[in-house]
C-alpha cells in the first residue's frame, strides 16, 4: 500500500506509515501531506467481501 501511494502521489507530497501519536501513541497506517491540501491520517481496513476478487478482475478488465 504504502508503494502504491508514493506512485500515485504527486511528487509534493509526503508519506509517513506508523508513526506513533498523542499520549495514547495511537498508530495510523498512514500520514499524508500535501503543501496544497494539508495533512491526512489515513486508516486502512481489510475487506475480505465474497466475491470482491472478482469484482475487481472484471472492473480492471473494463477498463483496459
């Protein structure tokens, strides 16, 4: 994940994984800062739909 965002990041922007914050040291996967558009905590969650494989082979070959 962490690749995929530096590639798909304009090259401005920063991208920290799992650095501890606030008196708790609570971990989000991910800081994002962008000079333009400020800083995100990103948090990512695992989907482990039925079918979602599918689902995304047949939407990447649409797009193809």
């Amino acid at each position: 994940m962490l690749h995929q965002l530096k590639r798909l990041l304009s090259d401005d922007c920063l991208v920290w994984h799992d650095i501890p914050v606030g008196t708790q040291a609570r971990q989000p996967d991910f800081f994002i800062f962008s000079p333009r558009q400020g800083l995100l905590a990103l948090e990512v969650k695992e989907t482990r739909r039925p079918g979602w494989r599918q689902q995304r082979q047949r939407a990447a070959a649409h797009s193809a």
